[in-house]
C-alpha cells in the first residue's frame, strides 16, 4: 500500500522514507521559487503581445480601412455633385 503525504521539503533523505505497512512517498510542494515571477512576467509578456497583434489586425486596420473607404465614397459622391452642379450651371446660360 503507498500513502501520499505532501510535505514542503525537498531534501533527499525525506523524499522517501520506508513504514512497515508499505511504501509512503512524500511529495515536495512547489512554492515561491526564484523563477516564479520571472516566469510569470515572460508569460504574461507573450500574451499580451499576441493580444496587441491580434487587436492591430483584427480590429484597428479593418477600422482604419472601413473608415478611408467611407471618406473615399464621401469624396466620390461629392465630385459628383460638384460635377453635375457645374454642368448645368454652364449649359444653362
């Protein structure tokens, strides 16, 4: 029979230990290490610039096209009033 017990050290000698009925294993609990946070910020860094990518080329330049596409038809439709006001301004004299 193996009994699990956690414990909070990681010394060798009291990773294992032997009991009468079986084998007991005593598992090392992970804590604050040093590469915790640093890992940690490296995670979170990677995220964030896949998010930012994900942003620029899913929401800012469809915007940015949707908006220059807007302002060329405004432009457009505006050259085509200007046109035909000065058309029938010239030909009705």
């Amino acid at each position: 029979m193996i009994h699990v017990k956690p414990c909070t050290t990681q010394r060798s000698s009291e990773l294992r230990e032997r009991t009468g009925t079986g084998i007991s294993i005593i598992l090392a609990v992970v804590g604050r290490t040093a590469y915790l946070d640093p890992m940690a910020r490296i995670a979170l860094t990677v995220l964030g610039i896949i998010l930012a990518v994900w942003l620029v080329f899913g929401f800012v330049i469809p915007a940015l096209f949707a908006t220059l596409k807007f302002l060329f038809m405004i432009a457009v439709i505006a050259f085509i009033v200007v046109a035909v006001i000065t058309v029938v301004g010239k030909l009705s004299r």
